[in-house]
C-alpha cells in the first residue's frame, strides 16, 4: 500500500474568520485605550457645608467659613475658618491626592473655630476620591467614607489690577504662609501711567511696572527713608519690597492677586481692600 503523502488542509470557516478578526480589534483597543479624564476642577472655588469627624457627621459652625479652591499649577488655597492655607494636589480620573496643607498661623478666640480649622485639614490629606454632582463635591477617604461635603462657589467678578487698592494679605516661600504683622498695613496700587505705589508696612515706596496679559515686571523701586522701630517691622518692610522685585506674572481670582516668581511660585497675596462707607 502506498501513502500519497498528501497534507489535508482545512480551511476557515468566513464566520469563524470574522470572530477572530473582531477578538483582535478588541484586545488592540483594550491595549492603546486611555484612562477616563479626571474631574475638572482647575478654576473652581467651593464652600464647606459639612464633614465626617470620628464616625459622625458635623456641620461648619455658624460665623465661619471654610473655602477650597482649585487653581493653577495642581495648587489648592482658601480658608481654614480662621487662617489662610495651601496645598498641592493632583487628579487621576476620580482619584485626588492632596499633599501636606500649610497655613497661616494666627490664632482665633471663637469657642471651637480652631478645632474645626485642625480637623478640616486633616481631612483634606486623608481624601482619595473626588465626586462632583452639580453644584456639590465630595471628597472621601480610602474607605470610600465621604469626609468633606462643599457647595459650589459662583466666580465674582475679578477686580481690575489697574486702580485698584490692594492691601497685602501674606507672605509666601516655598513651604510655609506668613501673615503680615499685626498693627502694620502693607498696600499697592497700580496707576495707568505704569506706576505702583503704596505703604511697605513704614516706609512710602513707589516703583515702574509692566503688564501684558498676565505677565508682571516691578521695576526701579525706591522709598522714603523712616525707621520704625517696632519689632520685625523694617525686616518685613525689606521683603516685601525684594519680592516686588522678584515678580514676573499676576492672577486675580475675584477679590483676591496673587503674584508669582519665574517659577511659578506665589510670593504674596493681597485682598481688594473696600473703603470704608
């Protein structure tokens, strides 16, 4: 008997081919897709109503008022209760991470404001998740547990850089906020002849500045020459005015400016300071 030697070949059936070709597209899909987008937050300012503290739900003390807001950089900023703060933090898909929060360190009388200002900040850098439901966020911790409850704040109008009077508020480095000490103003104003002028905390300054978009340049400072002999005083005056020296960019986010080194890095912030009726 004599084998032919022949190979059977079998072919593909078209709806079997078809199958293959439709388990292909979805594995490639499911190796070049994309995490979903995380939740926009950048530009938004939002207003404690409540928090988790120990296993119960506590809500914000009346006459105080407890702020978040999201702004450039992956930085937050806002209002403790009682002192300013700031952190960093960084969105992936539902997920947040807030770094280590620093503040101000003023200390307020009101029976129960600074521990209120403790607990918030605590549970800030306790927040894994972020929700937003229309106008509430929600940040909960590991545990899925919701911690923070907020409301949405409506943007104000921003104040002008031009003709505005603007009262400073802190000092900024790279880790810590410092308030202006108390007892002393420090102030600026910016005119439409590129000037700016105002109290260094002692002395009267005066300087030239540039502006185009949000891009600041102080220039040619000088000052009268008073001393004043309160503690800190003309030391805080002289780094004020360094740091005047040191800014290349401004953002004005309703009634507050924030100006910035080359970095990026925020040197002081000021408030519209509202006369007096």
């Amino acid at each position: 008997m004599r084998h032919t030697g022949k190979i059977l070949r079998i072919p593909v059936l078209p709806a079997l081919a078809g199958v293959m070709l439709l388990i292909s597209l979805i594995l490639a899909a499911g190796c070049t897709g994309q995490a979903p987008p995380g939740v926009q937050l950048n530009g938004t300012g939002w207003t404690l109503t409540g928090y988790v503290h120990d296993g119960t739900p506590v809500q914000v003390l009346n006459g105080t008022t407890v702020t978040l807001a999201f702004g450039d950089g992956g930085r937050i900023t806002g209002s403790a209760g009682c002192n300013h703060y700031f952190a960093s933090y960084e969105v992936k898909g539902t997920g947040i991470t807030i770094g280590q929060a620093g503040s101000t360190e003023m200390y307020c009388t009101t029976p129960g404001v600074m521990e209120q200002e403790s607990t918030y900040l605590s549970l800030l850098g306790q927040a894994t998740t972020v929700t937003v439901d229309g106008d509430r966020l929600t940040l909960s911790d590991a545990k899925g547990t919701p911690v923070l409850s907020f409301n949405k704040i409506l943007p104000p109008v921003p104040a002008p850089l031009v003709g505005t009077n603007w009262t400073l508020e802190s000092f900024h480095s790279a880790d810590s906020v410092s308030s202006v000490i108390a007892g002393t103003t420090l102030t600026a104003v910016f005119s439409e002849d590129g000037r700016v002028s105002g109290s260094a905390g002692c002395n009267s300054y005066f300087a030239h500045y540039t502006s185009t978009g949000t891009s600041l340049a102080i220039s040619g400072i000088g000052s009268t020459k008073m001393y004043c002999g309160a503690p800190g005083v003309m030391e805080q005056e002289s780094t004020y005015l360094s740091r005047l020296g040191q800014v290349t960019s401004f953002t004005i986010e309703g009634n507050h400016l924030s100006v910035s080194d080359a970095k990026g890095i925020p040197l002081l912030s000021f408030v519209k300071h509202v006369q007096d009726s």
